[in-house]
C-alpha cells in the first residue's frame, strides 16, 4: 500500500481508489468522449445537408454512425451518470467509500483504456461500420473485414468487463454499507435510481459480455455463429436486445434519479407518492427484460409472441406514466426556484414527455411496422436518451459547488440551458417531420431536406452550447464565488451535511440515522478491539448541515488505517488493453497450417506487432492480478450498517455472490445460443460430436474436485496447514487431469475427426463452433480456477488462510458453480 | 387466373397505407392532446408556484438537510393515482384499437387465395432481385398488376437488408436464412391517377454496407392487361432464377 499523494500530482490520479476521485476522472472522461462522439454526430449532420453531396463516403459514413452511436451510448452516458454514483452515493448512504476501492479504480481505467482501445480502432484500417446494434452478419469479417472492427467490437467487451465489476461493486455497497439507520426505502431518490441501474447492469451486461465474447470468437477465432442461416442473424438481434431494451433504462435512470433529486431541492417539497415511485422504478427494472422482442417486430417472429411484447411493452410505460405524474405533483405548492441544475432538469422531464408520448407510438406493431429503420426511432430514442442526459447537465451544475467549493456562473447556465433547450429541439423535432428517411442514410429523399437543414444548423448551435458549459465550469472552477457546504435552500440528502469538497474519508465522525435524522456518531474503541457503538452521550448532531470538515478525524476502528492508493487497478488494466489490442490483429497475423498431426501442424506470423502485445499484455495481466491479491490494502468494513435483504452476509461474499449471479447470465447465454441454433437447424439432426465417455470422466473429475475444495476449507478451518494444502493440491491436480482429457478431446476431434471451430468434417460447421466456444468458455474459467488455486497453494505453504480462510471459501463458491455449469454442459454436448 | 369477382372486392380492400394513416392519425391526435394537456398543466403550475422571494405560505414545511423521508400519502397520492389511471386508460384502449387493425394487417385481405401474385423479393449488397411464379426475375423494378393482392416472401442472400416502401407503407426485414412474408395491393384508380404506371420508391431500411444509402428500387403498378402482356412475355424465358422457391417458402410456380 502506497500514501495517496496530494490532488496536485498526476501520480495521485493514477494510484488513487477514492470514490469521489474516481467519481471526477469518470465524469472528465465522459465529457470527452460526449465532445468524441459530438464530432461524430456534426460529421453525420454535415453529410445530411444535401442528398446529392456528400463530404464522407459510405464505408466512412457507417463508421462515424457506428462510432457515434456506441460512444454515446457507452463511453458517454452511462459513465457521466456513473461520474455522479461514484461521487454521491457513497455520501448519500453514508458510506466511507464503495464496498471495494480497488475494484472501483479498475472499473474506470478498464472504461478509459476501452475507450482508447475504440480510438485506436479508426486507425486500425478502420473502424466497426455496422452500427452500434451490429445486426448480424454484417458484423462478422466477412462483410466488415477490417482490424479496426475486430478491434472496436472487443474495446466494448472491455468496457462490458469493467463494467460488471463496477455493478458487483455498486450493488455490494449499497446493500452493505448504509449508515446504521437507513433503510432501504430511506435512501435517497439518486440512489435509488442507480441501485435499479445495476441491478439491471448486472443482468443485462453480462449478456452483452457473452453476445460480445462469441462475437469477438466469430471475428478472432473463426468460429461461424453469426453468419449461420440456421438462426445465426436472429441469435444476434435476441441477444443483443435482451442487453438492448434494459441498457435503455440503465442509461436513462441516473438521469431519472437526478430529476428526482433535483425537482424536491429546488421546489423545496417531498417527492408525491415516494413509495410508489420506487415501487415503479423496481417494475421497470423487472420488466425492462421482458419486451426486447420489440425492436424485432418486423422479424420471422410469430404473432402470438408479437402480440405479448406488445402488451409488456405497454404495460412498461404505466409504471413510467406515474412517475411522471409523481414529478410534477411534487411542484405543486412548492416554492420553485428558476435555478440553472433546475431548468435542465425541468427540461429534462419536458424532453422526456415527448419521448415516452412517441415512444407509445413505437409499442402498436402496426405503426412500428412503418416507423422500423427511420427516423422517427432516431428522434424517439433521441428524445428519451439525450433528454435524459439532460438532467445529468442539471446534476452537474447541482454538484458543481460540491465538488470545487466555488460556485457556478448562474447567467451562462441559464444561457447553456436556453441555447441548449432550444437547438435541442431543432435537432431532434425536425427528425419527427422527416421521419420517413430510412435511417443511416445519407442519399435521402430530396422532399426531406429541409428538415434535416434545420436537424444540421441545429446540431452545431447544440455542439456550440456545451463550450458555455465548459467555459463556465472553467471560470468558476478558477475564480468562481465560495459556494460554502450547502448552497441550496432546501437540500436533504448528506453530500450536504459535510464540506465542499467533502473530505478524504467524508465523515467527522460515524454517521447514523438511528434517531431518525442524521447524526454524526462517536464510537468508542476499546484497546485493539473491534468498535463499540457509542451510547447517547457520545453523539455528536450536526446543526442542519453545517458540519465541517475541520473536525480532526478520529478513526473508530484499530490503529490500522485505511488505504486509498494502488497502482495495480491502472497496470492491469493497461495489461488487458495490451492484450485485447494484440488480439484484435491476431486472425490477420497469424496463421495456423493445421496437417494431419499436431506435429505437422504450423504457425505462421506476418506482423509480430500484435503477437508480441498478446505475450506481454498476457504476462503483465497475471503479474498484475498476482501483485494485486498481495497488496496489503484496508478497505475498512462497515460496523454498523443496514444491509437488508442480505443482512449476515460478509462483504466480499456478496460481492462473489453478484459477480456468480451475472457469470450465470454469461452462461445462460451462451447455452441458449446452443439451443436456440439447435433448435433452428432441427434438433434431432445433431448428433453429438464427441465420444460421451472422456466426458463422463470428466464430470466425475470436476465433482470430485468440488469435494476436495470443500476438504480445503475444512482443513483451514481446523487450522491444518498439511490438510489444507493436501486438499488444494488435489483440487489442482484434479482439474489439471480435467484440462489434459479435454486436450486429448479436442486433439482427437481436429486431427482424426476433422472437426474445426469453423468448419465441421461431419454435419453443420456451426455445430463444430458451438461446441468448441463453450466448452471453450468453461475451460477458460477452469484455467482461471487454476491459477487462483495455484496462488492460493502458494500462499498456504507461506502458512496463511489458516486464521482466516475465507479467502479460501470464496474460491470454494466460485469453483462450485464452475462445476455446476459443466453438470450442463455435459448433457447438452455429450449425450444428446 | 383473375377471377372478376375478386376484382369486384378489390374496391373493398384497406391497402396497408390507408390503415396505417387511419391509425396514425388517431395516435397523433390522442397524442398531441395529451401531451399539450400534460405540458401546458406542468407549465402553468410551474409558472404558478415560482419562489417570487415573498413570504412562505403558512403549511408550507421546508425540508432540511440530512432528514429521512418521511411518510406520504393521502390526498396527494389520490391525485396520483387518479392520473395514473386516466393514463391507464387512454393507453390500453389505444393498445387494443391497435391490435384489432394488427390482425388485419398481418392476415391482409380475404381472397380466398385466388388470384393472389406471391413475389420472392431477395436482398443483396446492394440491391433487390424478384423472382416471379413463372421464374423470371427481374433486379431493381418490381412489375406487378392493379386491383390484385401481392405476397411478398422476403429473404436475404448476404447481410440483414429491410425491403421496405413507405409510400405504400409496407417494410419487412430480409434476413439470411428467413422468409419474411407481406401483402401489399394498389388500385387502378391510383395507377391512373398516377398517369397510366403508378411507381412506388424502395428503400433498405437497415444498415447493410457501405452502399446502404444507395440501395435503392422500385415498385411498378401496370394496369391489368398492360401487366398481363408483359408477364405473359417473360413466361418461362428466364434462367436467372437464383433462388431455391421451394427453399424460401415453397411457392408454387
């Protein structure tokens, strides 16, 4: 563990695991890329300006569409939202930091290098050119053949990756670190919106991780799911919709929880129908995974399933209807204040009003019928989206005197906001009236053009906005007026309570609501022992927020303090970047002359480039994840907090818990790939491809190495040291033999069989791709099981885990359900 | 192979553009008076309720920091709850209007199969081929007859292409290795009005390749016995069938 140096030092940014750092360089980054993708979005406008000339040609067309598409909509909203969650909701739920600060840092340099990654992909002969929904097979190399697609489509696979550490993260903290007396329904509207956010990340990024990774296996590997006619092209659209629809919401809900916030400060009333509000909020949450056939209408899907969709989709915008009834109840009778945060948000539920009312539009199958592929759906999305982001606008200059202590210029915001509201409408209305224009398509029907003329001077003046925005920012930031703790009249939530900025570590003291108001709690630490809770006496009330943060920070738990500073988040990160780079020119690089034996079998490489940054990207990525679990880092637990529904649950157990809940997505994914292209070539014409015997052997091996992990953790607990190695020792060996059989299998199916990943000496080439990527996947995680086990072998022989074998435990469940996948697996490639 | 009875109905037939004109004007109708009722509420309240620095109203109960939301209910709620159902209301009943013409739709018109001209549309980088019942094909121009139901099966022989013309609002997806189907029909009044050939834009209205903006067609309605001589002198001629009829829905020939 290293100090955390000050705010002035690049190394500080690049070492810290603080939330409300991590929560600035998120928020920095994403306006960088709404600036990328806003260039972008100005090259598309100036190609609409006339049917007839063109400055882009069509390949470079797709590309700047592609790329706007998936940096908005990846690299920009949901990361500003997150800048926000990071920074506040911590403050909100009075945590001291998120459940895991390491974790959080990887989160954000996984996004930036991601990020990068898409960057570099333009000049990798290219970028992805097949929209950001990438229908298959216009995804595969054979119609987008450039190494920048390949790039570009595993720069998303990373930010999926970073992601879904982000969402164990979230949803750990806030299920495990609020401050003793907040109840769930107590926590504030913000919060609320991003725990609904992540616990639809955690679902539906983890089938955007598995429709990713057999993409990227498509693309890098030469495996055929996506150009099979046998269901290859809808595979694609219902896996990638099943992440679609939710991703939706998870990008409009931190705008949502924003507007929440923001119309009870500045009107200074209580949200109408709290309840009901968060009951609906957790509706859509469910039901936002129950619809995604919607954008599929015009597909071979049956009328009976199109029927349903269009009832759930329906049904969705109910919940959405009452919380905007709940909104503009709660201004009634308030005392609202014009402030700039206000009007963006205000504008916000405007824009948003006129994009759920076209929306309802969208749900009639007959009108979607004629609405699919124009830009009515680039207008309505437009609307729901970037309006919502709208409120993200409105929570940037309603935190803005948080985060610097120095208040915004209020006459350039209003001016942002009316220049903005305005070009905004301009932009995206004009889209309505043109709306029969097919999308993505730049050779239009001339009787259009105007609208898009009005679309196109619109976009710049909405492009021009944002440097007012910056300008102001900048301004203030420099020589802007204090701004004091709270600047806003009628404020409720914690941020408020403690300085501007707040202080490394947040609170003065413990914070409680345990009297049913916040309270700055002192505990009593005896000798080396755990905390104690204070008793009345010991309480410390603050006076209606004005709390600072000259208070000396007494820490209530040990001598031991906690950490804020690891460079192994941004090194292995930067390690995956390597990697996934190298890989993205693997298939151009390399190639593999298969003859009739392994011996005869060789490799041939025409640029070393990417070879080499496999190697080292791979190398330092182990190095880094080694050097990371020896790291002597403190992220100190919650003593006293609320944890419902997961109360008695240890942090990191939960954390392993989500992470195994949205691991069973990836493999439900990809099982369902299996079945659904099964299905669709006729399920009784596959045989399986493989012996069943070497895997019923196998099955046996890895039950039996659950056994022994269970053995480890027994052992540990009985403080053997000899028992515990033993156990693990046999756990390796066991999936060791598990490895060599599967070796042995694939060996024999590609030399004496002739069965490839992409082509198939004895049926359908796509059932050869099948089985090899997800038998594939589950080896991949054995390999990782392996080298977890190894290490903690390792670390048992240096005589630890025996005082605390959790670590042990946790790789227990997540070798169990390694296990358990493979009990599925087994039938489905094996036997029938 | 056309029967005069069904020319008789043929003047009873709702083409796909009039519903969806129908329908799409009920929905902007209903649409833009909610939404102006819900805006110009919002607005006036907003307007009404502005913080003019005066003094606070006496039940007026400001919230302050670090407070735990308190309990709600009662008459607000009700007022909730009772927009919520009018919302309800005005979406269900739209949904179910909607589902009734959805039925229609995807049926299209009773014509007890006889007569109908069923067209293999196949997409391609970038364009469009029509295959006939007599197996000519022809590229870019569809030649079909007025007063006459036209199935189309739409398929794909590369990428994900969408066949659709928005002037007769009809659109289906050409997906490889799938067999969309759609129905569209135009009368002779809209052929003459049109002068004798009534023409209708194609367009692909999914991203397919660099040559998706161009991939354009077209839609040529003939009178009757115009199309009737032209069809009758690509009989059998054409050896250009590509597509395997029986593959993509088994059309008879």
């Amino acid at each position: 563990m290293s100090e955390l140096p000050p705010t002035t030092s690049v190394k500080r940014w690049l070492v810290t695991t603080n939330h409300k750092d991590i929560g600035i360089l998120y928020t920095i980054t994403a306006l960088f890329f709404l600036l990328f993708g806003g260039v972008l979005a100005l090259l598309i406008r100036v190609q609409l300006w006339d049917p007839a000339n063109q400055v882009l040609s069509g390949l470079a067309y797709n590309e700047a569409v592609t790329a706007h598409g998936l940096i908005m909509v990846f690299w920009f909203l949901s990361p500003f939202g997150f800048g926000f969650a990071n920074y506040f909701v911590p403050l909100q739920i009075g945590a001291d930091d998120l459940a895991f600060p390491r974790l959080n840092a990887l989160s954000y340099w996984m996004y930036l290098f991601s990020g990068v990654l898409l960057g570099i992909s333009f000049f990798q002969g290219g970028t992805l050119s097949a929209g950001w929904t990438m229908y298959a097979p216009l995804n595969i190399p054979m119609y987008t053949p450039s190494i920048g697609s390949t790039g570009a489509v595993l720069a998303l696979a990373m930010f999926t990756i970073g992601i879904t550490a982000s969402t164990v993260n979230f949803l750990t903290s806030i299920h495990h670190s609020r401050a003793e007396g907040m109840g769930i329904m107590d926590m504030p509207m913000f919060t609320w919106g991003i725990l609904a956010t992540v616990w639809m990340m955690l679902f539906a990024f983890a089938a955007l991780l598995a429709v990713g990774l057999i993409l990227a296996s498509d693309r890098v590997l030469g495996s055929v799911y996506f150009s099979a006619t046998e269901g290859g092209s809808l595979l694609w659209g219902h896996l990638f919709w099943f992440f679609g629809h939710p991703e939706v919401y998870i990008v409009f809900f931190p705008a949502l929880g924003v507007m929440l916030e923001l119309f009870q400060t500045f009107s200074g009333r209580r949200l109408v129908g709290r309840k009901w509000v968060i009951i609906s909020i957790c509706l859509i949450s469910v039901q936002s995974f129950l619809v995604w056939m919607h954008h599929m209408f015009l597909t071979t899907i049956n009328l009976e399933i199109k029927t349903l969709m269009m009832a759930t989709t329906i049904g969705i915008s109910l919940p959405f209807d009452l919380v905007v009834f709940s909104l503009i109840y709660t201004l009634i009778k308030g005392r609202i204040q014009f402030t700039t945060p206000f009007l963006f948000a205000f504008g916000a539920l405007l824009l948003f009003i006129l994009g759920g009312i076209t929306g309802v539009f969208l749900g009639a199958i007959v009108l979607d019928y004629e609405f699919r592929g124009t830009y009515w759906v680039v207008a309505h999305f437009h609307y729901v989206m970037f309006g919502g982001a709208t409120a993200l606008f409105g929570g940037a200059y309603y935190w803005f005197p948080k985060v610097t202590g120095k208040m915004y210029d209020e006459l350039l915001g209003k001016l942002h906001f009316v220049i903005f509201f305005v070009s905004f409408n301009m932009v995206y209305f004009s889209m309505f009236l043109g709306w029969e224009t097919p999308r993505r398509v730049f050779e239009y029907n001339p009787q259009f053009q105007t609208f898009h003329q009005i679309g196109t001077i619109g976009a710049f003046i909405l492009g021009f906005s944002f440097f007012i925005m910056f300008y102001n920012f900048a301004k203030s930031y420099v020589a802007g007026e204090p701004a004091g703790d709270n600047p806003w009249d009628y404020s409720r939530t914690a941020e408020w309570a403690v300085s501007s900025p707040p202080p490394l570590e947040n609170w003065p003291n413990r914070p409680s609501y345990a009297s049913g108001k916040l309270e700055f709690v002192k505990d009593y630490v005896p000798d080396g022992g755990p905390a104690v809770k204070a008793d009345g006496d010991g309480n410390a009330a603050t006076d209606g927020g004005n709390s600072h943060s000259d208070h000396i920070k007494e820490y209530p738990y040990w001598d031991k303090h906690p950490s804020h500073a690891s460079i192994w988040p941004f090194a292995l990160s930067l390690m995956t970047g390597f990697f996934l780079f190298g890989l993205s020119g693997f298939s151009d690089s390399v190639t593999f002359i298969v003859g009739e034996t392994l011996a005869s079998t060789s490799v041939e490489i025409s640029n070393a480039v990417y070879p080499v940054f496999i190697v080292v990207g791979l190398v330092g990525l182990i190095a880094s994840g080694v050097k990371w679990g020896l790291e002597d880092f403190y992220a100190p637990p919650s003593e006293f907090a609320e944890r419902w529904p997961f109360n008695g649950v240890e942090k990191v157990k939960l954390g392993m818990w989500f992470f195994l809940a949205s691991d069973v997505i990836v493999f439900g994914a990809f099982l369902s790939a299996a079945i659904f292209v099964r299905y669709n070539a006729g399920w009784m014409t596959w045989e399986p491809l493989t012996e069943s015997l070497p895997g019923l052997i196998n099955t046996f091996v890895l039950i039996t190495s659950s056994f022994t992990v269970i053995l480890a953790l027994v052992a540990a607990h009985r403080n053997s040291r000899q028992g515990l190695l033993a156990s693990l020792g046999a756990t390796i060996l066991l999936s060791f033999t598990f490895l060599g059989i599967k070796m042995w299998e694939w060996h024999h199916e590609v030399f004496d069989r002739g069965v490839m990943i992409g082509s198939n000496a004895h049926g359908d080439p796509i059932q050869a791709s099948i089985y090899y990527v997800t038998t594939g996947l589950h080896g991949l995680h054995v390999v990782i099981g392996v080298l977890i086990a190894s290490y903690l072998f390792v670390r048992a022989y240096q005589g630890h885990y025996l005082d605390d074998e959790r670590p042990v435990e946790y790789f227990g469940l997540y070798w169990h359900f390694v296990d358990i996948v493979w009990v599925f697996i087994f039938p489905l490639f094996y036997l029938f | 192979m056309i029967d005069p009875i069904i020319l008789q109905q043929g003047s009873d037939w709702r083409a796909q553009a009039e519903v969806f004109d129908e329908i799409f004007f009920v929905f902007l109708a209903l649409g833009t008076l909610v939404g102006t009722i819900v805006v110009a509420y919002t607005l006036w309240n907003v307007y009404k309720y502005r913080d003019d620095g005066g003094e606070p109203k006496a039940d007026f109960d400001a919230p302050v920091v670090g407070e735990l939301p308190t309990g709600q209910g009662g008459p607000k709620a009700k007022k909730l709850f009772l927009s919520f159902g009018l919302s309800a209301i005005v979406v269900i009943s739209l949904v179910v209007y909607a589902y009734g013409i959805l039925l229609y739709v995807e049926e299209g018109p009773d014509t007890s199969g006889e007569g109908d001209i069923e067209i293999l549309v196949e997409g391609y980088q970038f364009g469009w081929e029509y295959e006939y019942p007599n197996g000519h094909t022809t590229t870019g121009e569809m030649i079909v007859p007025a007063d006459q139901r036209i199935d189309i099966a739409v398929t794909s022989r590369d990428v994900w292409h969408n066949f659709g013309s928005s002037e007769l609002r009809i659109k289906s997806d050409a997906i490889p290795g799938e067999t969309n189907t759609n129905w569209f029909s135009v009368s002779s009044e809209e052929v003459e009005a049109q002068g004798g050939e009534a023409t209708f834009r194609v367009e692909c209205f999914e991203l397919c390749g660099s040559g998706h903006s161009a991939m354009k067609g077209q839609i040529t309605v003939l009178p009757q016995d115009e199309w009737e001589e032209w069809y009758e002198d690509t009989g059998g001629s054409s050896s250009s069938a590509s597509i395997d009829a029986a593959a993509v829905g088994g059309v008879p020939a």
